[in-house]
C-alpha cells in the first residue's frame, strides 16, 4: 500500500479511509470517490472494454462515464456497474474491476485483438453462422456481458416517496438554482433534485462573480434562501424519466445501489436545468488511459486535489480552454500546450481569453492554432500526441502524460424527452437543444444549449418566470441574479482528426461499446442508415452511459459520411430510465414476500399449527392436505377423502366469493346475471346457479341463497370472486343504473366451514346446541337457516360439493376460529383441498378445469338449465349454430378400461386407431370409495357416449392409458346421500 | 420498526364489539343524506360519542362503525334508495401515528391527493383494498380482514429501514 500524500478539495476531508481494488489495498480521504482516490494514487487503469478488451482510464466524473465502471462487493452480493467517479468511498469497501480475466493488467481476451485485427459491428453474427450460431452462443456469452450480475440479494425495501411539487426543478447548477429561486417566489412549491452530493454545479470549480459574491458563496446563500423560501432539496438524486406531469427521480447517495430510492414526483411544471455533457473528439487511439475530458480535470483537480498527471496537453475548439488551461496551472499542473482547432483571430474577440493566452505564454505553454491532435501515443497509459496543422500539414510528436480533451458540450435534456417534444440542431453551439416543448416544461441554462453565466443567469430567471406565470402563480419583477463567469466558449464544431481508413477502427466514439468511426462507416454500408438503426446495429449510445459523450459525435460523422446535416441524422430517442436504476429500486417495497400479497382465512394460524400444507390458490393460502393424514399430498388426500365419505370431515371454505346483492329489483338483476332465475327462490332457500360470459361460455357457477324479499347472497368460486364483482358491477352501473339494487363485497365478512359426511348433522347439532337441534334437523338440500354462534351471526345451509350430506355454516370471522374448534373437539377432522378435488370429481362437479372459458351449459351437460328461457347475460349468443356441431365438447366421466391403470389430467383422448386428438381429460383422481383412478374429460359429442373405449396419450409424462367413457357422475348417481 | 410508529390492530374498542355496515347507495337524494345520518360531503367523516363514526369513503358509499348492529328501523328506511349491509368483520382498523406514518403512506400512494378536501378515501395501500381515514393524530387505515396481515408485514419491512430523511 502507498502511503498517500493529504489531498485538498472542495469535497475531502482529512480523514483517512482504507478501502480494496482488485485486491489490493488503497487508501482515500474521507469524501473521496473510487475514482479520485485510484488516480491519486497513480492507477490510471480502472478497467477494460467491453468488446476488444481495450484497457481504459477514466474519461469523464459524472454518470456519462463510459470506461470506470466497478463491481462493488464480493460475489454473489455484489453490485456491478457502479461509476468509479460517482462512487463515494466507505472504510473497507471491496471493488474490482470489470470485463477482464485474469486481471486488469493482463487480460486473456484482448489478445483476440493481437491476433485478427479488431472485429466490426455486426463481427460476431456474421462469422458464428455454421453450423449455427447457437454453437457458439454459450462461449460468446460468457464472454460478453457488462459486470457480474449479482447472485444473492438480502432483499431489504428500497424506499419509494410519493411526492408532489408545483414546479420541479432538475438540477442545482446556476441556472436550475436561479430558476428555483424565481419560482419559490412566486409562492410555488419547489422541488429541487440535484444529482451530485451538493448543489452548484459547475460553479464549483468556474471562475465566477455573482451578485457581487463569489461564485460559491452565492450559491450557499441561494440554498438558504431557498430553503426560507420552503423549498426542498433532494440531493444524489438524478431526474430519470416521467412524463405528463408525473416524474421519476432516483436517488443513489455515494453513488452506490443498496441504499437507494425512488420518488414519484407529480408536478405542474419541470424545469430541466440538468446542465451539457462535455463531448470528446475522435482521433486514433483516442481511449488510451491518461485522455480524459477537460472538464473532468478540473473537478477531479478542484474538488479532490487529484491531479492525474504532470505535464498534460489540452486539445479543444472553444475559449474555455484557456480559462482552464490558465486554472490548471495556478494549481500547479505544468500544462506543456493548448491545442486549439480554431483560427488565432477566434481567440482575440474576448478580453479574459486574451488575458489567458497571454499568461500561459508567459508560463511556457505551447498555444497552437488551427491545430489538432491525430493520434495519441503509448499502450498502458498516454505517453505523447502527434500534432498536426490543419492548413500546413505539418505534423510533430509533442511528450505529455494526461491529453485532456473538449470538443464542446451536449445539453442535457434527455430524462424530460419522455413527454415528447423535439429537439434541433444549432450549428454555432455544435449542440442539439430542445425546439419545442410541452406545455409546463421549459429547459434552461447550459441544458437549453446557453454556456454563458450572465446571459444564462437572466435567462433561467425569465424563462422560470414564464413557466411559474403560466401554472397561475403572480411574480413581482423578478430581479435575476448578475454574474460574470468564463467567457462565450465562441465554439467551431470539430469531430474527428484526418486519418487513413484503416486507422478509423481506431478512432472510438462510444467507449463504453466499443464503437469506432469504422463502424460507423460499416453500418451505412450494410444499409442501416437510420441513426436508430446505426444504434441497434453498432450498439452506439447503449449500456449504463446511454451514449452521452457519444451520441452527437455518432450524428455529426454519420453527416460526413452520408453527405447531409447534422439536423437531418439526428438523434435516437432516449428512453428512461436515463440513468441506471436496479431492479430492486424499481420494485420499491414490492420485495420477497411482499412481491405479492397473500390472502389468508380467519383459520390460516389453525391450519399452520396442525400440520396443514398450505399452498397459494390464487392469492389465497389455503391447506392442500394435513401432515396428521399422510406424509405426502396423494395420501393424505386419499386418506381425507375416505374418511369423509365413511364418517364426516371439515373444509376451511372461507375463501369462497360472496355478494350480497340488497334492492327491490335485487331478484330481477340476479334474473339477468344467471341463466336461471333468482327471483323465484323462496326466503329461506337456496339454488345452484350458473353464469354466462357474453358470448355464451360458462363464466362461473355459485350458490344463491334469499335472505329475505329484497336481499339475497350470491357465492361465487373462491378465484372468481374479485371478477364476479367486477363483472356483476358492471352490470348494474350500466344497464341498472339508478336502479334498485345494490352490491356488497362480503367475502371477508363470512368465515365459512363445511361439514361434510354421514356424522354432518348429529356433529353440528351437538356444537350449535339445543337451540339449533331442530332448526338442522328441519333443513332439507339447499334450505338454510340463520342466527347466532358465540356472539356472531351465523348461517347453516344444507348445501354440498362433496355428493355427502354437508352443511354449510357460514359464520362471522370473529367466532370462526371458536366453531372450528368446537367442530374439531367432536372428533370431526379437517380435510383439504385435494381431498375436496377428489370428492367433487366422483360427484361430477365442476371446477376452473370444466369452466375453462371454453365449455357452454350445453357441453357441460346443462342444457336443462338453458331450457327454462331466462333472457340473461349470454343467453342470446347460445343459439350460435356452432354450439350444436357434433364435434363440439362434451362433459363426460372417464375410467381406466383395466379398472387399474393411471391417467393424468391433461392427456389427449383418441380413438385406439388413431391419433387425432377428440378430446382431453380435464381432471383426474384416484378415487378412494371405487378404488380405481377416475376422471372427467370433454370429449366430441360423437364419441362422448358411455362405454366407448378411448386411449388416453400422454406422451410428455410416458404415459398411455386405454380408458372407457363413463357417466360424470361416479359415486352415488342417485344422489341418496346427499338427501340422507 | 421504528419507535415513533405505532401500529395498533384496533380502535380502542375490541374488534369483537365493532360492528361494521357498509351502505350502499343507487339513488341519493343529495339534500335527505343528513337526514339518514349520514355525511353529505364525499370524504367526509362524522364522529360520535362512544367511538362511533360514519366515512363517506367512495361515490355513494359509507362504512359505519359502530358498537351495536344497526336498528332494523334504519335498515327498513334505506330500501327507497340503498341498502344497509352488516360486514362486520370484513375491515380491520390499524392506527398509524408518529412521524414516521405519513412517510410510510407516502411509499404507496399520493397521499397529498387521495387525502385532498377529504378525511377518508378508499385506496389501495401496499397492493392491499384499504380505506383511508386522516385522524387528529395520525391515521387510521381500514384494510380488508383476508390482506391484513400482508398489510402489517409490508409496513413493518418498510419500518426496518426506519423513515429517510432527506
């Protein structure tokens, strides 16, 4: 480990911190980033490329960093894609690099490079085709992939905070500050999001005046002010995406994921002030580590005192070079030359520039005009340029070891694209900038394409005038702020140096892709013309960076070669989120069991503590089968089932859908939302139903009981029961409109526990007491009766969808828990849901396997129902011709023709001649009380005649079975038991 | 969770002696609302002595909490224009109160919205059906019985992190 020597900047403090990279240990100050620390430290290398494996040093400080992405953590926790530069440090932070095996020195792959030259857009597909490319596909894949996913998780919720503003201001430099002030006093809410850790953006390091104050001082009385002025500031926190007055900002505090969250922002105007990214310029071996952005310097310089190299050379086509060359050197940085694209005559319309080019010459800065860097020398890090001038040719080899870079800036509007909007290109600034809006958003400062504090300054404060006037809030002259600051950046758009063809593979764009101006030829080549196919073809402006620093370099040389306006390539349309968002922030609180919520019966704390296996059915928990029964679901069923047809048992029913429907005209809705008619049940009784979905397929079916004339209760199956209220509602808000009747969700209000089995009705009697004794008794198939049980109300209905005498008894949660165990001290025991499935198959009723959305009353054997004439839902598109076809469906029982074979739910039924499919096996059991597997399948009318023999083909599960066609009714036909 | 979060399962009344209609409304005649003993204005709540009160929590439709069921008298005198509906039992009061609440609702709905002009408004919080009621001090959140204890563990993971403050 180096001994690090103390840093001063605006963001360190004195306290040192030890943390690793690529298992080495380094050590930062208190406030440092990944980035600033390692350079301090001489590490130059923060990684390799995607593609060649090109070894890359950091180009910019802000999320438009293409190069130092770093894994934080240590597998399988890890977070991959962290941006050096944004990383604020922690003691013991353990980071690796990316993209290279064995390590970041050496690395396998990028001798792929050494051997063919570097493969082109498109390289992989076109040589991977024999025999195809799924061959290659495993290898190339483990190849490709941007950082290490992680493996684990520990799950925690990411905060997510609804939040609402008047006017959302999107990022804290001069101009968004200036904004925020003009809004907050006009009374509107502001809130202020603000990607770095402190607001002022480039006022941290530019040398400015404001208000008489310098720069930084302005800015720490802004914040007060705006904090007077009630105004919220969220820091870390970038602007992501949103539209329509909706937003998302994300904040990411030390740019590290795990202690993130989201803010759902709603508000009447958005302020996009979210300031330019610098751009670099194209020339061959452009992404040597040691050429970085000029910009990048200066922050890493002013902020953490980490100067990245002695002697570096600056190559840019705007003033602002000398100002920062002219800054860099009061640091104490030998600048060894500017080189300037631009004619020396640029340089004399501004007396600061002026000001500057002198006193670099008088430090022995080489200033060169009409100049430009073609190549950059050395292989680990920058080790020289190679200058040539633009008018005579002449070329020379100048020493340095940092070639700092700035080939103007792209304003930065991207997150407030979402909401539409069109962007144009302004040739004096090389920028694309925002030409139209909508309503409520503006765009201001350097995001709006305006580089120059005071006329940006006055702009901002205008502009958010405007906007705070339009959302209705009443502004007294605004007075903006004056400022002075570096001088108009008088920029000559410059894209790339003269080279030869072969040399333009080495000539990169986007960095983070391994994009070269050669690619950029090829794709024109190939056809994709289109800036948004030149996108999907060469992979420009994807992965964590979006192409920021790319983008409009892509455009204007996609220009040259295509002969046409930068304008006219334009831009591919940015999506969000802008900025890298994991998944779990996106989730929010949505995490482990809260991804989906469950639903659970007063009885779900009985069920766990008696061995039940509950199993979600919908969102509903509830007991497939009790432990106490058998150790495995088959024979714990079987086991339940027997006993429930040999003595009795108990069903958790809870579950079950119920509406009451209450009106005078109750009778005559239920009429039109069942195929047979609710109006004519008697108080007191009850009827099996069924429901029709418009188009005539069975929707659901459900027992009705009349609780009084105007009131009844409508049961619907336990997954139906949000759809059934749904549906009933839609009825009744447009066709019954204004009418007598309405609809209550009760499903939570009634606990419901059946009690099925020949002990049914003395177990019951014995538990409700003397006072129900006769009350059951007296209870014929489908009566109910209705009073109290421990204080709550109760309903025994004499109802069953076991083909057993059952009960009903639907109960008030808070005594549900009471009348179980009441049930339960008889001796009667519980059963689940698969011992459920086998008694209603060996009675032939039906579940979502018959009422599949596919099935009619008819192929369900209902026609009877039908005939009753009942003008409800669906009845009208019964009489379809189809319906009646002789290879429609029917419902009808199936067994094994050896009385011992097995067959699944789902195989395909044929002739034993043929292999077309006539039907399937809808649901299958093995029946206790007929020991033999039984089932119900929907078979073409033509073969769904009893005793035909059918083969049941199951080839996914091996299994063929020769199965004959029975009635679907398999236990008791003649219904004696239920009626016992 | 944190400390300054206080979550109850009840009101101060045992959930067992709450009794709990909904009325539902087809047809209001908007000047004879108050006369039904009912709140006229959308969102609003009307309290009682002995912990008893009546929100107007959705278009034509009230939750009445009250100690005893309600009289047959009053159940008759809906039938003109609604329907009184005993669900007792299919809501569960939680009280949210400390500083922490209004920033644990905020992580789930825009509460500045769902609450504007109004006390109460039936919502979807944490996925889970709610109805949510602004108190003095705090909140209290009616969630349906069959969701309530997905409604408590999603809070309470959020309360592991404690409120953020920004």
């Amino acid at each position: 480990m180096k001994a690090a020597i103390k840093r001063v900047g605006t963001r360190l403090s004195d306290k040192t911190i030890q943390f690793f990279f690529d298992g080495r240990v380094y050590q930062a100050q208190v406030g440092d980033t990944a980035a600033s620390a390692l350079l301090a430290q001489g590490v130059n290398a923060l990684g390799r490329s995607i593609k060649y494996r090109r070894l890359r040093g950091l180009l910019a400080v802000g999320p438009e960093e293409p190069n130092a992405l770093l894994t934080v953590g240590l597998s399988p926790m890890v977070i991959p894609n962290v941006s050096a530069p944004q990383l604020q440090l922690r003691e013991g932070l353990v980071l690796k690099s990316q993209n290279r095996w064995p390590s970041l020195r050496w690395d396998v792959a990028s001798l792929l490079q050494l051997g063919g030259g570097f493969f082109g857009a498109g390289f992989y597909y076109k040589t991977f085709m024999w025999p195809s490319w799924r061959t290659y596909e495993p290898l190339i894949r483990r190849l490709a992939g941007l950082g290490e996913a992680p493996g684990a998780s520990d799950a925690t919720a990411v905060s997510v905070e609804y939040l609402r503003c008047d006017v959302l201001v999107a990022g804290g430099g001069a101009a968004g500050l200036t904004a925020a002030l003009v809004a907050a006093q006009s009374g509107a809410r502001v809130l202020l999001v603000e990607r770095e850790p402190v607001i002022g953006g480039e006022l941290e390091f530019e040398s400015a005046v404001i208000d008489g104050q310098p720069a930084a001082t302005w800015v720490a009385t802004t914040q007060k002010t705006l904090e007077s002025l009630g105004v919220r500031t969220l820091t870390d926190t970038t602007l992501v995406g949103g539209s329509e007055g909706v937003y998302i900002a994300h904040r990411e505090p030390g740019g590290l994921a795990g202690h993130n969250g989201v803010f759902r922002i709603r508000s009447g105007g958005l302020v996009i002030a979210m300031g330019a990214i610098e751009r670099p310029i194209a020339f061959v071996d452009n992404d040597i580590p040691g050429v970085m952005l000029l910009g990048a310097a200066e922050r890493l310089s002013r902020r953490y005192g980490a100067l990245t190299g002695r002697r570096p050379v600056i190559f840019a086509n705007h003033q602002r070079a000398y100002a920062a060359a002219a800054r860099l050197v009061k640091a104490g940085v030998a600048v060894q030359a500017v080189i300037d694209t631009r004619p020396a005559t640029v340089l004399e319309q501004d007396a600061t520039t002026v000001r500057h080019y002198a006193s670099l010459k008088a430090s022995g800065v080489l200033c060169l005009s009409q100049s430009v860097v073609v190549a950059a020398k050395g292989r680990r890090a920058v080790t020289g340029v190679v200058i040539k001038h633009l008018v005579s040719g002449q070329a020379k080899r100048l020493p340095c070891d940092l070639l700092l870079t700035s080939g103007g800036w792209s304003p930065a509007m991207h997150a407030g694209l979402q909401g539409g909007g069109v962007r144009h290109y302004a040739a004096d600034s090389g920028a694309f900038t925002a030409a139209q809006q909508p309503t409520g958003r503006v765009t201001v400062g350097a995001s709006s394409g305006c580089f120059e504090l005071a006329s940006l300054l006055t702009e901002a404060a205008r502009i958010a005038a405007a906007l705070v006037s339009d959302l209705g809030f009443k502004l007294d002259s605004p007075r903006p702020p004056m400022g002075l600051g570096d001088p108009a950046p008088q920029l000559m758009p410059y894209w790339r140096s003269p080279c030869t063809q072969a040399l333009e593979k080495r000539q990169f764009i986007d960095f983070q892709n391994d994009v070269t101006v050669a690619d950029l030829r090829a794709s024109l080549a190939e056809g994709f013309i289109d800036i948004e196919h030149v996108k999907r073809y060469t992979t420009l402006g994807v992965g964590t960076d979006q192409g920021r620093t790319s983008n409009v370099l892509a455009a204007a040389i996609l220009a040259e070669f295509k002969g046409e306006s930068i304008e006219s390539v334009g831009l591919s349309r940015p999506r969000p989120p802008y900025h890298p968002m994991t998944m779990r922030a996106m989730a929010g609180w949505r995490v482990g069991a809260a991804l989906r919520i469950s639903k659970r019966t007063p009885l779900h704390d009985w069920h766990v503590a008696h061995g039940g296996v509950l199993d979600p059915m919908g969102l509903w928990m509830r007991p497939r089968f009790y432990l106490s029964n058998g150790v495995d679901a088959a024979t714990a069923a079987v086991a339940e089932a027997r006993r429930v047809r040999t003595t009795g048992g108990m069903v958790d029913g809870s579950t079950l859908g119920k509406i009451e429907v209450v009106g005078a005209e109750a009778g005559l809705f239920l009429d039109s939302m069942y195929l047979t008619k609710a109006s004519t049940i008697k108080v007191g009784r009850s009827k099996y139903m069924v429901n029709l979905r418009e188009d005539g397929m069975v929707l659901d079916d459900g027992i009705v009981l009349r609780l009084a004339p105007d009131r009844f209760i409508a049961t619907t199956s336990s997954g139906h029961a949000e759809h059934m209220l749904s549906h009933f509602e839609h009825y009744r808000d447009v066709d019954w409109a204004g009418r007598a009747v309405t609809l209550t969700d009760v499903t939570d209000a009634w606990s419901v526990i059946a009690v099925a089995g020949p002990c049914s009705r003395s177990v019951i009697q014995k538990v409700l007491g003397s006072d129900w004794h006769a009350r059951v008794a007296a209870l014929t198939h489908m009566d109910f009766a209705r009073g109290e049980f421990a204080g709550a109300p109760l309903t025994v209905l004499r109802a069953s969808f076991s083909g057993e005498l059952a009960y009903e008894l639907h109960i008030g949660p808070s005594a549900a828990l009471a009348l179980w165990e009441a049930l339960s001290a008889q001796g009667l025991e519980p059963y689940g849901i698969d011992a459920l499935d086998i008694l209603r198959v060996e009675k032939g009723y039906l579940v979502s396997s018959e009422l599949n959305g596919e099935t009619t009353p008819d192929d369900l054997n209902m026609g009877s129902l039908v005939q009753l004439g009942n003008p409800c839902v669906g009845r009208a598109l019964l009489n379809r011709p189809a319906f009646s076809e002789s290879t429609r469906a029917r419902l009808v029982g199936v067994r094994a023709l050896d009385g011992r074979s097995s067959f699944l739910a789902g195989a395909q039924l044929t002739d034993p001649s043929s292999t077309r499919p006539l039907g399937y096996i809808t649901s299958s059991v093995f029946s206790p009380t007929l020991n033999e597997w039984i089932g119900l399948a929907l078979v073409a009318r033509a073969q769904a005649i009893e005793e035909a023999t059918l083969v049941a083909r199951d080839p996914l599960r091996g299994q063929e079975t020769l199965i004959r066609v029975t009635a679907t009714v398999h236990v008791d036909p003649s219904g004696e038991r239920i009626k016992s | 969770m944190s400390e300054s979060l206080l979550l109850e399962r009840a009101l101060g009344m045992r959930p067992a002696a709450v009794r709990l209609v909904e009325v539902a409304a087809f047809n209001v005649p908007r000047d004879d609302v108050e006369s039904l003993g009912l709140p006229s204005r959308p969102g609003a709540v009307s309290r009682e002595d002995g912990g008893s009160c009546t929100l107007y929590f959705a278009p034509g439709r009230w939750l009445l909490v009250a100690p005893s069921p309600v009289s047959e008298t009053r159940v008759l005198a809906a039938s003109e224009w609604g329907s009184w509906v005993d669900v007792t039992g299919k809501w569960v009061a939680m009280a949210l109160q400390g500083e922490a609440a209004e920033w644990m609702l905020a992580s789930t709905v825009d509460l500045e919205t769902t609450l504007r002009n109004r006390d109460c408004a039936a919502v979807t919080l944490f996925d889970c059906p709610s109805i949510l009621v602004r108190e003095a001090q705090g909140f209290v959140v009616w969630v349906r019985a069959s969701v309530a204890d997905a409604w408590v563990s999603a809070v309470e993971r959020l309360g592991v992190n404690g409120p953020r403050t920004v």
